[in-house]
C-alpha cells in the first residue's frame, strides 16, 4: 500500500512541488516510509511509501523508465510471471529485479491505456504521459485500493485520500450534506459509486481507466465479470482440485511481503480457509508462523468462540485473542479516527479496527481477511428461486428445506422460505419496478423517522430523489449467474471495501483481500449453483477444497452468531455514553439542524431496556456530533 497524489493543471499554470508535498504529507499514515514529489510544467505526482514488499523496498516513486512516462502506483500487481511472457512474447525484456510500478510503465510501453487489461492484483496508479499530454487514472477490478477526484475546467486532481485533496488551494472544503443524511440512514451508504462526504470531490469507480488531457475526459470500464461463462469439469474431484489450486493461488499472491503477514480469523469457513491455506504454505517455504486476529465472546460456550478455539489448534499459527473487556485498553488508538476521517461510515467497525491495531502494536503491515467471502462462493440462498422459474420444485424444496436448517435461529421454515422465493421467481420485471416507485414514499418517511432526520434538512437534500437514486441502480436477474454477479458488483461490496481500506490505511496496515482475486470471482460466477450451496450448507465446494488444511469441526461449523453488538456495546461503555442521554450540543448548532433532536431523546428513552438496537443508533448519533464538530468548523474557515 502507498499514498499516491497527483495534480494537472489544464489551463496551463505551473505545478508547484510544495503542492504536491502537503498532499502527500496529509496521507503520512498511509505511506509513512517515505515521500517524493516530481513535477514538470502543468504536472506534477507525488508519493508516500509503505514498504510491504521486498520490490517496495527498492522502489522510488515517482518513476519513469525514459524520462516521458511517469508514474505513482499504490499497486501490487499479480501473476507476474504470466505478464512477463506476454510482455516479452511482445518484444519487451524486462529486467529481473523489476518493481511493481516499473511492470506497469512497460505494459503501458507495449499496450498503452489498453495496459490494464493485462494486470490483475490490487492497484491504484496514475500515468503521466508525457509525449501525449495525457493522464491516466487507474483503479482495480473490484476496487480494493481507493482513489478520490476533483476536476474542473482547470484542475485535475487525484488522491488516495480525501484529506490530501483538501489541501490543494481552489478545491473547497464543503460537507456534502447529502452524504449526512446517507450516513444515517445507512443503506444509502451504497448509493453510488463516486459520492464522498465532500463537495466536488468523487470517487473514481471501481475498473475505471480515466484519461485526461486539457481539452476533455474519457472514462473507459475495462472490466467486467461475464454471467454466461460457464466452468465445467466432468468430475467433482476436479470441480475440487480447481477451486482449491485457484484459491491458493489467489492467497498464496497476497503472501507477497518483505516480513511477515497477518491474518483475522473469524469464525467464519471465509477467513478460516484462508488461514488454513496461507499457514501451510508459509510452514512449507521455512517462513515464521502465521499471526493471527480475532474477536472472541466472553463466554467460551459461544459457538463462533468454540469454533475459533478449534481453528487455532492447528499448527504453524501465533493467535492473538482479543474480548470485548480488552477492547478499553485498545480505545486511545481506537479514537482519534473517529474524528479525523474523511468518511463517516469508517466509524462503525469496531472489531476490524481493534484488529488492526493488534497488528500495528505487533509490528506487521499487511493483514488479510475474508472480506466477500459471503458472496463469491455462494448464492445466499436466491438460487432458490431460479430453481422454481425453471420448473426444479423437488430440487428447490430440498434446498429450502436446508436453508431454513441452516437458519433455523432466525425461524426460517421450509415453507416461509419457499414462499419468498415464489414471490420473487414469478415476479415480472415491470413488478418489482412498479412496486419500488409506489412505496417510495412510505419508504422515504421510514427512513427519516428511523433514522431522526430533520423534515427541514429531508427537504433541503432531497431524501426522496436519494432513494429514487438508489432503487434506479437496482438489477432484475433471469439466471443465477446474473444475479451472482449482480451481487459481486453491486456498490455495497465496493463501500465495503473502501471502509477498509481507509481505516487500515489509518494505522499503517495493507488489506488484503483473497476473495477478491479476479481469478477466483471469475471461476465462482462460472459455476452452477450446486457448487455454491447444497442444502444446508452454503459455500460447499469451498468446504469440500479444504479437507486436510481445515479440522473438520471448523470446515463444516455453522453460521455464527454475530459478536459485533458485544463489542459495540464496549466501546459504547470505554466511550462513556449514557444510553439514555446524548449530549446535543457538543456540535454547537450542526447536529441539530440536521437531526431532529426531540425524536431522538424520545427514542433513546424508549430503548432503555433494550439490549443492542438502541446502543447502535446512539453510537451513530454521537460520532456524527464528534464529526461534525470538527469537519464543520474546518469547512466554515
């Protein structure tokens, strides 16, 4: 990971390194093992180093391999090995000790903008061309690395963080109001694509190329997963051997360090094989054991605590536990991101983020999760109504009769199950679209009640058009492999994403992401859905891939009971909130111009005796008033 930046000043005006310098300063904790600027007339890029790899280490960007072309990578770019041949099958020699920004700049020599297509990995870069007074803007596939634009008539801009782009004089420093009111009701989080919590500021979208010169733009989406391509094996010990050789692979890349790699670990099948995987090729090669990050109940009866236990019996790992208790002894490392994030929503997630300093205080910078686990390698139960469409009904009442197994705590019956999923298999298109747009409006007052906006401040950023926008983006799906890749694409796996990265990013860590591997989305989407989910059990070829690197007991555990309102509710408690009572006016007029403030002392009256819900929506109250507290009295100076 590294801090990337970069100006072009389109009307011509000089680009001033002092510029490019605060810009890279403001992101000192993203690329804290050194800074550089360069710049060349109306252009200049500058970077901040995190050496996670042993090429990092040798890397000195900005870079160029002809004094023409530059660039500033955030990358770690895969399967070096495959792109070396197709460079040099095109006349390209590229030298052994090669950086990951050096194989970008000759992929860009062979292939141009065209060069993205060829790079798999997670990466962010920008190109500055300069025999054709371009620049390129570069994302990944599924947006693992984050990068913010502001462009004018005169000015483009780009940074991997918010704060760095505020520093940079003619972009305003302005609250997008709309972005408060996502942030409270909470699904809006997933509105879009490029909206930030700042005016004129975005986004750039996830496998977007964007080429900039001083007379326009061009956005150009080099990638997408393909719902017809179909993966076929003729036996299911090949379907195995497949998934597993894809999905080591898919680890094993992410292994990539100059020193030691961590890793969460949950209850999960997700992190779980991860962990198994990763410990056994590092116990293979003679490298250290693995560390290991995770959140366990205070009560060893729990079933995600059992099955955590169960996983660390195996060999090779170094657990680090941690329980809602030790979360106080963590909070001062906890709190000051609260306020100084760019991104209010990078406020709830308190267990990755007490993750995540566990593994600062013990010196590592890279960690890998299980991030999207839940949707490469299974359907969640929608193939169900695929089943039914396409005239299965024996096969679909099996499987709903193991869903509801599956989740019998939620009383899930096969029956209720089935009948859902008949809703949604004879439901036209025209329906579903219909049936958005006449309960829009009852939908629109729910979330403002629910979430204690004010009606002035509903009427000021139009909450109605919000949701207007969010249900347009909204996908209706005739296959399962379109609907799986409507749920690998849609823009709440992208937000995700991006709150980790962020938060992270904030203590010096790289998130690594083996489930996001192109390779391995591409080869689950091309399954049939049998290989997803048999029964009660999701995720059932993963499961099978792992005999012999899992104990049994955690390949084939159930879904856990979630322990995040445990470590909410600590938090809450280190942080010294009072269920019943917020105090308002630490944010000066701010907060009560937005929320509707009687509604939500009478809520948080009514939920005394409640256990968690009230505990959330408090905490989300009272960071926003910290929040505000700060970013609006920088954004009136």
């Amino acid at each position: 990971m590294s801090a990337i930046a970069a100006l072009f000043r389109r009307d011509g005006a000089s680009v001033e390194q002092s510029e490019l310098q605060r810009m890279v300063d403001a992101m000192r904790r993203r690329g804290p093992d050194g800074q550089r600027v360069w710049s060349d007339g109306p252009v200049g890029l500058g970077h901040g180093a995190l050496f996670t790899t042993h090429e990092a280490e040798r890397e000195t960007q900005p870079c160029s391999l002809d004094g023409e072309v530059w660039i500033t990578a955030d990358a770690r770019i895969d399967g070096w090995d495959d792109l070396r041949r197709a460079l040099e099958a095109k006349g390209r020699q590229v030298p052994r000790d090669v950086t990951d920004a050096d194989l970008i700049l000759h992929a860009y020599a062979v292939w141009g903008e065209a060069c993205v297509e060829h790079l798999i990995g997670e990466f962010a870069f920008v190109i500055w061309d300069g025999r054709n007074q371009q620049m390129l803007c570069v994302r990944d596939h599924m947006g693992n690395r984050s990068l913010y634009v502001h462009m004018t008539d005169s000015l483009f801009a780009v940074a991997s963080d918010v704060g760095a782009l505020l520093t940079v004089a003619g972009i305003p420093n302005r609250i997008n109001e709309g972005r408060i009111a996502d942030y409270l009701v909470g699904y809006l989080e997933g509105i879009d694509f490029t909206s930030t919590f700042f005016e004129g500021i975005e986004r750039l979208p996830p496998a977007i190329c964007r080429i900039v010169t001083r007379d326009g733009c061009r956005d150009r989406k080099y990638w997408a997963l393909d719902p017809k391509r179909e993966i076929r094996f003729n036996t299911d010990a090949e379907y195995i051997q497949a998934f597993l050789d894809v999905f080591t692979k898919a680890v094993s890349d992410r292994l990539r360090a100059s020193d030691r790699v961590g890793s969460m670990l949950s209850g999960g099948i997700d992190s779980s094989s991860i962990v198994g995987v990763a410990r056994s090729i590092l116990r293979d090669s003679g490298r250290p054991p693995l560390p290991t990050f995770s959140a366990i109940s205070e009560d060893e009866t729990d079933v995600e605590t059992q099955v955590i236990r169960a996983a660390l019996m195996m060999d090779h790992l170094d657990p680090h536990l941690l329980k809602p208790s030790g979360l106080a002894e963590l909070y001062p490392e906890m709190e000051p991101l609260y306020t100084e994030t760019h991104d209010l929503f990078d406020t709830q997630m308190p267990i990755p983020q007490a993750m995540y300093v566990m593994a600062r205080r013990r010196g590592l910078k890279v960690v890998l999760d299980g991030v999207a686990g839940d949707l490469v390698t299974t359907l969640g139960g929608n193939h169900i109504r695929f089943l039914l469409r396409s005239g299965r009904i024996w096969e679909a009442i099996i499987e709903a009769r193991g869903l509801s197994r599956l989740h019998h705590r939620f009383n899930e019956s096969t029956w209720k199950t089935l009948l859902t999923s008949a809703k949604a298999a004879i439901a036209p298109e025209w329906y579903g679209r219909m049936r958005m747009r006449t309960t829009r409006p009852r939908r629109v007052e729910a979330a403002r009640k629910e979430a204690f906006i004010h009606p002035d401040f509903a009427k000021r950023i139009d909450l109605e058009s919000r949701l207007r926008q969010f249900d347009a983006q909204q996908m209706f799906t005739r296959t399962q492999r379109e609907d799986h890749v409507r749920r690998l694409t849609h823009t709440f796996l992208t937000v995700g994403l991006e709150r980790y990265d962020r938060v992270a990013a904030f203590y010096g860590i790289e998130a690594r992401h083996p489930y996001h591997d192109v390779r391995l989305m591409e080869f689950c989407v091309g399954l049939d859905w049998s290989y997803k989910d048999q029964g009660r059990w999701n995720k059932a070829l993963n499961r099978r891939a792992v005999a012999g690197l899992l104990p049994d007991d955690v390949r084939w555990a159930l879904p856990r009971m979630n322990l995040s309102n445990d470590f909410w509710e600590a938090r809450d408690q280190t942080a010294c909130l009072d269920k019943t009572h917020l105090d308002f006016s630490s944010s000066s007029a701010g907060l009560a111009t937005r929320i509707s403030v009687k509604e939500a002392k009478a809520h948080l009256h009514r939920v005394a005796a409640t256990p968690h819900v009230g505990k959330a929506r408090l905490w989300i109250l009272h960071a926003m008033s910290c929040w505000l507290f700060v970013h609006d009295a920088e954004s009136n100076r």
